[in-house]
C-alpha cells in the first residue's frame, strides 16, 4: 500500500511491511498479527475453508503457528498437526470433534489426572461411555469393543506410574475394529517413540514439557496420520478456539532444536537415580520402565529407544514420608509440569491426580506415599545428594 498523500494518523496506523527476497531467516520469524489481508475476495473466500490455504485469521493457523505444527508433524511421522494453547487443548479438541453423544470411548487404565477428568467429565455431561483396559492387552481391548466405539486412548508412558503401552497391539487391534486410536506421546517425544509408526491414528503433546523444555510456554499439539483426519478435526478446532499463540509456538519450535541433547541427559539421570533409590531403605518401589523389575522392562525395550526422564517412588512411611521428603529437597523444585531443564517433585494424589477418588487412585497404582520425580539435566551426583538428603 502506498503511503503517499496520508495523514499521519492514517500512517502510523499502516506501517510498511518490507519484503524479504534474496535471503532468508535463520530462525523462523515470531508473526505477531491476529490476520492477514487480501486483494482478491475470491481467495480470501476459499482460504476460510481450508487448513492448507493462504493464512487468514490467527485462530486458524499463523506462518509461526504452522511452521510448529510441521515441525512435530516431522518428527512423527505425520501428515498434519494442529497446534494448540495447551496440552488439555489438544486433548479436548480430539476428544470433543471426534465423539457424539451415545459414542463409547476405551482409555486405559492408568491415566495422567487431566485426561482421566475429562473423561469422566465427558460421561457425566454428554453421556458418553468408557470402559479402561490395561495398557497391554489388547485382547481386552477387542472384548470391550461396541458398535458405538469410536476411540481408544492410550498413553506412550503412562503419568506417573511410566507404565508402557502396547502400542503395536494396542493400535492394531483398534484398527481391525475400525476405531481411531488417540496416543499421549508427551513423556517419550517422537525421539523415544514415533507412535504413528506402530499404527496409531492420532498423537497428542504438551509441548509445555520436553518438546519447548525450558517451563516458559504451555502449549499442546495433536499429530495426524492422515490428511483427512487432520482435516475433520481442523474444522472442530477452530470452531473450538484452543488456538496456539505465535509467541509461544515460537518459543517451543526454538525449544525443539536442544530436544536430543536434553532427552539424552534427562534419560541418563533418570537411570543413575532410579537405581539409586532402588536400593534405599526409605524407598518400597521404583516406578522407571528402565529398570527390569518395572512390568514393562520388556516391552519398553522393545518399544523405546530411551526409557524417559519421568520416575515415581513408593515411601515405606506413606504420606508423611511423602510430605516430609517433598518438604526437604533444596536443588529440585516443588511444582508441577515437567520436562524443562531443572528437576521437579510433586505428590500426585494431591496434584496431577487430585481429581481422582480413592478406588481411581488405586486403580491407577498411585499410593499415598507416591512421588513423581520429573529428572532435570543437572548434574547426577547433585540430584542424588539432594534427593538423598531430602530422604534422610
């Protein structure tokens, strides 16, 4: 636009917008804007309607937006993302575009306490139902089966307990009856895991945790297999509205280039204190796939090409124990999330899992003296010191 002849409260208004030609970024440029603007109707039309077209309006998508979600698509193994505002975000979004009133949804059985809330929220208020099976069998998963099963929701490693699901199994199975399988991939990221090659349908994140892995973003994404998937739910997103800000998708897509490096380290520490704590006397069990007494050793090796950073530990003293360790750590933090750079504690009958009665706790393996330990990259013997001390 042509500035000449305008009075400067129509120029300060319009601001030039200067081409980049003959180069390029190196980093991928934060788009700041709500919308785009257009000299044909005719394209502006046609974009308001597709995930793929010309950028039209911020809750549809945005180029930093996007540039996220082919990024995770990428490291998936996908055909498409949509990225989110929130881990939940996601979550919702699959949940809410894809099930009906009357629909029947199969979750396994351990969950993290969000997912599990939404669930039963899902029961209570559009009267859809839910049958949990274990995380590995998936003849349970076929005995479950209805007409009017449309998901199976699974989880890569479960929240806190870090069990493994069967996911060739699990996803196979569910494809054989024709139902969509739903994967939280959070704790193992598309460098441990790329679930879609086992056969699931859809991957969701909270790219809050290791994908931008420095706790300065909430963000979610949900990863599809195939265009039309993608497609379907798109038009429910943005009708939904959990949205993703450009700001924070830039933040994790500046997150995602360390992701290797840092899932390196938080799988090492996690390795040297599992072991630790395995031994010590205060400490009745260790819940890290990596270790062969967890139940899922064997298939986690199979599975996995890291066994995680994320732990949980059973005090022998219950919950005083719990809170009076959690109340003595000095390096690690008390707070939730995870997957960021430095090492946090929380007591998941209490945080994660909070919304969960008694009989679910249980049902999830989840003790009253249970401590999820989300490893940082800090140096071992420092956490160890710490986390011994606190034990003491």
């Amino acid at each position: 636009m042509r500035s000449e002849g305008l009075r400067p409260e129509t120029r300060v208004v319009h601001v030039p917008q200067p081409a980049v030609e003959g180069s390029r970024p190196i980093a991928m440029p934060i788009y700041q804007t709500s919308g785009f603007a257009f000299d044909d109707p005719a394209v502006m039309a046609d974009a308001m309607g597709r995930s793929d077209g010309p950028f039209v309006y911020g809750r549809y998508t945005n180029p930093t937006v996007r540039s996220l979600e082919q990024a995770v698509a990428g490291l998936e193994g996908g055909a498409a993302a949509i990225a989110t505002g929130s881990g939940m975000g996601a979550i919702n979004t699959v949940l809410l575009g894809l099930l009906k009133p009357g629909d029947h949804l199969i979750a396994q059985t351990s969950l993290y306490g969000g997912t599990a809330a939404m669930i039963n929220d899902l029961v209570g208020r559009f009267g859809i139902a839910v049958t949990y099976v274990p995380e590995n069998d998936p003849a349970a998963l076929r005995a479950a089966a209805r007409p009017e099963t449309r998901l199976v929701y699974l989880e890569t490693i479960s929240n806190p307990m870090t069990l493994v699901a069967d996911l060739p199994g699990m996803c196979a199975a569910a494809r054989e009856l024709g139902i969509v399988s739903v994967v939280d991939n959070t704790f193992a990221t598309g460098l441990l895991c790329r679930p879609i090659e086992h056969g699931a349908d859809i991957v969701v994140h909270s790219t809050t945790k290791y994908l931008s892995g420095h706790t300065d973003v909430v963000g979610g994404i949900a990863v599809f297999a195939s265009a039309e998937l993608h497609e379907k739910v798109w038009h429910f997103a943005i009708e939904l509205g959990a949205s993703a800000d450009p700001f924070a998708a830039w933040l994790s897509l500046r997150g995602m280039q360390t992701l290797a490096l840092r899932m390196e380290r938080h799988c090492s520490n996690a390795r040297h204190l599992a072991g630790r704590l395995a031994a010590h006397p205060a400490v009745s069990a260790v819940h890290w796939p990596g270790l062969p007494s967890h139940p899922s050793h064997e298939l986690a090796g199979k599975l996995l090409s890291g066994f995680g950073g994320v732990l949980s530990f059973d005090l022998a003293g219950g919950r005083p124990a719990g809170e009076k360790f959690m109340s003595s750590v000095r390096l690690a933090l008390l707070a939730p999330s995870l997957g960021g750079v430095e090492t946090l504690v929380l007591h998941p009958a209490t945080t994660s899992h909070r919304s969960l009665s008694a009989d679910e706790l249980a049902r999830n393996g989840i003790g009253e003296g249970t401590v999820r330990v989300a490893v940082g990259i800090e140096h071992p013997e420092d956490l160890w010191a710490d986390l011994s001390g606190a034990l003491a």
